[in-house]
C-alpha cells in the first residue's frame, strides 16, 4: 500500500511537514526524556529516534480527547518500553493543520488516515536520522 501512496499522490505535502517537523530536533522542552523502565535518557531528537524504534500505532492525533492540539508519538526503547512524546500547540504551532491536511490528503487519495500517518513517520524518521547523523539500531 505505501509504494501504491507514493506512486498515486503528490507526497509535496507530506515533504513540507516532514521539514516542519524535523524543526523540532532543536525545540526547548521536548527533551531529555527518560525510559521509566530501563533509565535510559536521550538527551535531544537524534538520541531519541537513533536508538528507538516505532510502535505499530506510531502517531495519534488526541485533540478531542484532549480539548486542544495534542499529538502523542509512540516509540519502542530497546528494552521493550513504549515511549511517548506528546506535541501540542505551544511545541508545534502547525498542529491543527498537520491533521487537517493529513485528514484532506487521506480522503483525497483513498487512503487510510492511518496509513498516511505510518508514511509521514517513516519519512520523517528517516530525515532525524540522517540529521543526527547516526546509524539506526
């Protein structure tokens, strides 16, 4: 199904926010996180997705339960713990019109919304990586 997304759509979109996002790495307040289970900190964006991998259910969009902008971003550390790095309004003032889009390019396409998230992470996994310059467990 991804290579019949990339091959039947414009990914421009997509590019565009994976570049937002990736304007995170330096943000103030995201981290150090830490694993509660095993300790294991990582101090910036680069530690995190270096020595992480995604979870199947890798990114979900909350604000209704929530009550306002939050997206929480799931991860495996090595030691098998789920991780979270939740975003919000104040952490990525695009929010609203990252799922906006993601949901309009979905319906656009025909393809599923979940489907297009794991794509958007993919990709921008892949740009973190190469931005930290590390070798991906």
């Amino acid at each position: 199904m991804l290579s019949e997304l990339k091959n039947n759509c414009d990914l421009t979109k997509l590019d565009d926010y994976v570049r937002n996002f990736v304007e995170l790495y330096d943000r103030d307040g995201l981290f150090p996180k830490h694993c509660r289970a095993c300790g294991e900190e990582f101090r910036n964006m680069g530690e995190y997705f270096c020595l992480t991998n995604p979870k199947g259910h890798v990114m979900e969009d909350c604000s209704k339960v929530m009550g306002r902008p939050y997206t929480m971003i799931y991860r495996h550390c090595l030691c098998g713990n789920t991780l979270v790095l939740v975003l919000t309004e104040e952490t990525f003032p695009l929010l609203n019109e990252f799922w906006a889009m993601m949901r309009d390019l979905s319906e656009e396409i025909g393809c599923p919304l979940d489907t297009l998230v794991r794509r958007f992470v993919d990709l921008f996994d892949r740009e973190v990586i190469k931005r930290a310059n590390c070798k991906k467990l």
